[in-house]
C-alpha cells in the first residue's frame, strides 16, 4: 500500500462525493452526510475537508453554470480523482483483509 495519507472523516467526505457524483457541492454533500450518518454537520467543517483533499490531489473542483432563478449562483463541484479511486479501494481492500483475519473469539462478548 502506497502512503496514503487520508483521514477517516476524509474518507468519508471522498466517498460522499463519489455518491454525489456530478452534484457534489458542499451544501449537498452536508444534506447527504446527515441522512447517511444521522449527524449534524456544519458547511464550514466540509469546505475545510474539500479543500484540503483537493489540495492533496484527491479532489478537482470546477463552477457550475449560474442557476436559472434570478441572482442565480455558481455552484462549486467537487470530482473525485484517480487517485481518489486508487486511495479508497486501497483502503477498503486493507480493512477488509485486517476484518477478516480478526478470529471470532475476539468478538465474542457473551460472559458464559
């Protein structure tokens, strides 16, 4: 595994773009956090995570065309990478080899 320098809550915002796909702006990204987590999020906590996997080179971003309602704004979109791609299936491959080697006594909680 190449070092990845990625954390969890970066994770988590790579793979909400991802889902988001070609409408992941911060305040859809915030809208699709707490409908997947169940958690409050502020919009400043995302743009400081997006911003920062862009400048690692995880994330591009581009400004969408001008809304069609009057005074309509720009959207900044958020895209994922290939190395957004090469990054989570290298994670997702290592926790699920490491899960998978946890023997099952070690997850057994009962007191018997």
């Amino acid at each position: 595994m190449r070092d990845i320098k990625l954390g969890n809550f970066e994770e988590l915002v790579l793979l909400l773009v991802g889902v988001l796909y070609d409408q992941a702006y911060s305040v859809n990204i915030v809208l699709e956090y707490e409908k997947q987590t169940g958690k409050k999020i502020n919009v400043s906590a995302i743009h400081t995570v997006l911003y920062r996997l862009e400048e690692k080179g995880f994330l591009e971003s581009k400004l969408s065309e001008a809304t069609s309602e009057r005074g309509g704004k720009r959207k900044r979109l958020f895209y994922l990478t290939p190395y957004a791609q090469t990054a989570l299936d290298e994670l997702s491959s290592l926790r699920e080899r490491l899960r998978y080697q946890i023997p099952d006594q070690a997850l057994n909680w009962s007191k018997g």
